[in-house]
C-alpha cells in the first residue's frame, strides 16, 4: 500500500472542491495543480471574477484553522483586489477512514472534512 502523496492529496482536494464549483454554476477560465501556486481556480460567476485557493489539510490537523495559511492568504486577497476578484479559502480535510493515525492510501476509503468556501 502506497500512502497518497502531497501532490496526490492536494490533487484529490482540488477535485472535491472543484466538482463544488461546477455544481454551483462557477466557470472556470484557468485551473492550477501546482503545489504552493495560487491561486488553484480562477473562474467567473455572476459575471464576477472569483480566486479559489485549495490547501489539503492532513490530520490532525485542523482545515477550519486559518493563522497557518493567513500570510498566503492575504498576499492572494491583495492579488485579487487589483483584478476585482472575490478571493475564497477551501481547506479539505483528509484522513484516513480506519484509522486516523495512518495516512490516507490509494484505492482505500478515506473522510473528508470540508464545510465548502470561506471567503477571505
């Protein structure tokens, strides 16, 4: 068994987030995989330009604490303003379903703590 890496994880975060998105009648006009690259969406709804940051939290770590990320955080909200975008945070929350001392593995079940999109 192959624990998922952090490339994989964040992937897998993006996915869960970006489907969100879709389902929510956002557009996308550019999608970045790249780790520590943000943002990782850049999409229009409404008209309205929106940046989406999406990190993948590991347990135990928590995705509802924003200090570990505010630096980056504010760097994108003042990238965002000089577009007049709408910046979001998405934190997905990964761990692995049977035990959550393991990391979460390919092909195996795994819960995923996400409350949707906070905007900063």
């Amino acid at each position: 068994m192959e624990p998922l890496t952090e490339q994989e994880l964040h992937n897998l975060a993006m996915n869960i987030v970006g489907k969100e998105l879709e389902a929510d009648g956002f557009e996308f006009l550019t999608v970045n995989s790249e780790l520590r690259k943000n943002p990782q969406f850049v999409c229009i709804k409404e008209k309205k330009l929106h940046f989406v940051v999406v990190k993948s939290i590991s347990y135990p770590g928590d995705p509802k604490d924003l200090d570990f990320f505010r630096s980056d955080l504010n760097k994108m909200k003042a990238h965002a303003l000089k577009f007049e975008a709408r910046t979001f945070y998405a934190a997905v929350g990964l761990v692995n379903a049977s035990d959550y001392n393991l990391p979460v593995y390919l092909n195996e079940d795994y819960i995923v703590d996400y409350d949707g999109l906070i905007e900063i």
